[in-house]
C-alpha cells in the first residue's frame, strides 16, 4: 500500500511542477508580448484609425 501512496505523491508533485513551468512559460510570453507593443495608442502611430470607432 506504501508504493501506491508514494507513486501518488511522485505523480501529484510531478504534474504540480509540470504546471507551473507551463504557468512561468505564459507569464514570460505575456510579459514578451507586453513589452513589444507599441505603448502609444493606435490612434497615433496608425492616422487613418479613428479613435472613436476603430475605423
């Protein structure tokens, strides 16, 4: 019975730390993503888009 609640806890540890790389990889892209948008509104850097209805 020891072996299963071991491989339970190995399996459960594992997939917590599976997630949290997933978790640490999309915080880094957003913060990727975040940091190469431009920060001037679109209005400004693009004249023929109309700040009021996005045309």
């Amino acid at each position: 019975m020891a072996s299963v609640i071991g491989a339970a806890v190995v399996l459960a540890v594992g997939v917590a730390a599976f997630l949290l790389l997933l978790l640490g990889l999309d915080v880094a892209i957003l913060i990727k993503l975040r940091s190469s948008i431009p920060q001037e509104p679109l209005w400004e850097t693009h004249p023929h888009v109309d700040a009021l209805d996005g045309t």
